[in-house]
C-alpha cells in the first residue's frame, strides 16, 4: 500500500482540530477548479488553481494547505514556498511559476503606467516606487511574493519619520496597493501586502483664490501674445486642472457651440465647459495664427512639475505680477505656495457659489464627484452650464494702472 505521507500529514491534522482539510470548489460559470483551505493563520483562503482538471486540482489544494500548515508549525521560507509550487505543477504538467523579485514587478509595472497615465502622475508613482525600492534594500532583489505588510509599515513609518507630510506619504501607500493590487489580479502573488496597512489622518492645507483684479494682473503681465495669457484664461474660465488645460487640443473646441470638451487626465471624466465671451473671442483670435494640434503647442510640451515645469513656472508670473503666493509651511517640512495655478480652478468655483449658483452645477463643470453620488443621477442640459459661467466677470475689460516705463528702465 503506497501512502501519501504529505495527504495524511493533513488528514491527521484535520481529526486533532489543527486544520479544515482542503477541498476544491467549482464557480457555475467558470471552467477552473479553485482551492479552498486555511492559511497558516487559520483563516479559510479560497483561491483559483486555473485547473480544469478536478483530480489535479485537488492535489493543488492538498499542496498548498500542507505549506500552510507547515508554516504554522514552523518558520517556511518564500523560497521554500515557490519551490513547492514549481514542484507540485511539475507534477501536474504545467508551467513552474517564475516569481519575479520586487524590483523587477515594479519597474516592469512603470513600463506600463508611462503608456497609460500622464507624465506627472509617471513621475509620482517613479519617485515612490524609487523610495520603497530603498527602503527595502536587498529585499528588493527576491521573490516579490517576500514583501510582507511589515515591509510596508516600515516604509510608511520611515516616510513619516521624514517628516513629510501625512498627504504625501499616504499617496505613496496608495501608489504602492495599486502595484500590488494589479500583482494580486494576475497571481503575481496570494495576497497584497499593503491592504493591512492603515493610513495616516490627513488635514489638508487649502488653497487660496485668485480675485478677478489679481487675474486681470497677471494677464497683463505675460502679455497676450504669450501661451500663458491663453493658460491661465482657460484655468479661470473653465475651472479645470493645469495638466488638463496645457494639453488641450483644438478639436476638443467647438467654435461654433461655444464650448470645450476635456476628459480630465486625473479621473478619466469627460465633461463640457461653455465658454465666456473672454475666452471665446481669444480663442478664436488665436485661429488665425496656431498651426498645431495643441492650443498651446509649446506649453504643452512641457511638464508641470520640476525647476522649469509649468508649476514653477507659474509661480514666477505670480511673482512678476507683484502678487503674494502667501508661502507657508506645510503639514511636513515643505513649504508651499497657497496661490497657484490650482487656485484658478478654486477661483472659478468660488465665483459661482458667490453668485447663487448650485453646488450640483458647479460640479458638472469641474468634474468633481464627492457630493455623494449625485453628479451620477443628474442630468443637466447645456443651458443650466452656460448661465452657470455666465456670472463669471470679464478679465479683459478691467481697468489696471498703466506700467511706468520709466520707472521701469531705471
């Protein structure tokens, strides 16, 4: 009689009340059989053998709660684990399992996100997978299925110990659930690592707005022959992010209804924003000279963040205008600017509250979706949004004090 000393190191568990012996389970609509069995905390794990086959199927699952098991008992290794997968799909003819090391998955994963998203939000998620990457030192060069949640509180906590604020360093957290979010997706690994982790209380430092005059100020400053005079009319007149407003294209202008479509980089939302009579008749005189793609063809080239990114860049209008970027000192040890570029989209929000128009409204202009899910059951025509910006007031007809040439050249 031949027997299976690892079948019956399972069943004699399973008669001392150690452990549930392990099963398989078949979903009605799915062709795979899944393992069911406890984990070496105990808890029941239900997850998918991609076997059609039941017999082998069931030795999956068998396999897999002996590791467990042996794990409760005593200290396994992630190496140890992989080489019992490999071996054990040996047996059933399939592929072994090459587990890649963290460094690998996650640079791999930044291929993908550079195609996807917008180069700032590349650069985000670069800069935190590069600070967790050191964080874990050699770790970084095993089997990704070795990070544990531990790895990640200890990234959190050094980040925090760094004094960065509690915004900055739960964004890097989250950057990293998505990454391992997607691993868990494909059975990259069993389980994300990051799930077990709680974030930090965050208080946000707000923004300030621009008034009118300031805007009006800043226009004549970049002069209307700059891209920035075009930038900063459609931050103030449509309420929409910097990386949004740089990259808009022409055909997403609809001269003759008088209204932009954008699909915001950062929620992937699309909306309609009427235009003013300030921003129409400027966009329409910008026609008859831009032969580009782009309505700003040589802003939009430039990204938003670093020393020359459109950011900073605004900042330094801001100072030339003579206007107070209020700079304070965060909840970290950064200090920033409550007057930015961003405030515009405050600004244009803030007008129209100013003038009695609804919140669910002015929603439908700026894309945001945290009034419950109201935006979702409203459906509001194009007339409701064209009277919304139309309490807007014109920056093109203010009154400044003419600049002192003199005074200037001395």
């Amino acid at each position: 009689m031949v027997v299976n000393l690892h079948l019956l190191d399972i069943l004699v568990s399973y008669f001392t009340k150690d452990t549930n012996i392990a099963s398989i389970w078949r979903h009605p609509n799915s062709s795979f059989w899944s393992a069911c069995y406890d984990d070496k905390d105990g808890r029941r794990i239900k997850h998918s053998t991609k076997q059609t086959d039941k017999k082998k199927a069931l030795l999956i699952a068998v396999e897999w709660e002996r590791v467990e098991l042996q794990a409760r008992r005593t200290a396994v290794s992630t190496r140890q684990i992989q080489k019992v997968f490999n071996d054990l799909l040996e047996k059933t003819n399939e592929q072994t399992i090459v587990t890649p090391s963290t460094e690998k998955y996650l640079r791999d994963w930044l291929t993908g996100i550079e195609t996807k998203k917008s180069q700032g939000t590349f650069e985000r998620y670069k800069h935190t997978v590069d600070l967790f990457l050191k964080h874990l030192g050699p770790v970084a060069k095993s089997p990704i299925t070795s990070v544990s949640s531990s790895h990640i509180e200890g990234f959190l906590n050094e980040r925090m110990k760094g004094k960065v604020a509690p915004k900055t360093a739960s964004v890097d957290i989250k950057t990293l659930n998505v990454a391992f979010n997607r691993a868990e997706r494909y059975s990259v690994i069993l389980k994300n690592p990051v799930t077990a982790v709680e974030l930090p209380k965050i208080e946000s430092s707000e923004r300030d707005i621009f008034t009118p005059e300031q805007v009006a100020k800043l226009l004549q400053t970049v002069g209307y022959k700059s891209e920035w005079f075009t930038l900063i009319l459609l931050g103030y007149f449509t309420g929409q992010r910097l990386g949004d407003c740089a990259t808009l294209k022409w055909k997403n202008v609809d001269m003759q209804k008088r209204v932009i479509s954008f699909q915001q980089q950062k929620t992937g939302k699309k909306l309609q924003v009427p235009m003013v009579e300030d921003l129409h008749d400027h966009l329409q005189f910008l026609t008859e000279f831009i032969d580009s793609p782009y309505v700003c063809p040589d802003l939009a080239e430039r990204g938003s963040g670093g020393a020359h990114g459109l950011s900073e860049s605004f900042g330094r209008i801001v100072k030339k205008a003579g206007i107070d970027s209020q700079k304070i000192k965060g909840k970290g040890t950064i200090h920033f600017n409550r007057l930015t570029f961003h405030s515009l989209r405050h600004s244009f929000n803030s007008a129209m509250a100013e003038a009695g128009v609804s919140q669910e409204t002015r929603m439908k202009l700026t894309g945001h979706s945290s009034f419950g899910m109201n935006d979702r059951y409203t459906h509001t025509g194009m007339k409701p949004l064209e009277d919304a910006v139309a309490v807007l007031p014109s920056l093109l007809n203010i009154k400044l004090p003419e600049k002192d040439e003199d005074k200037t050249k001395k």
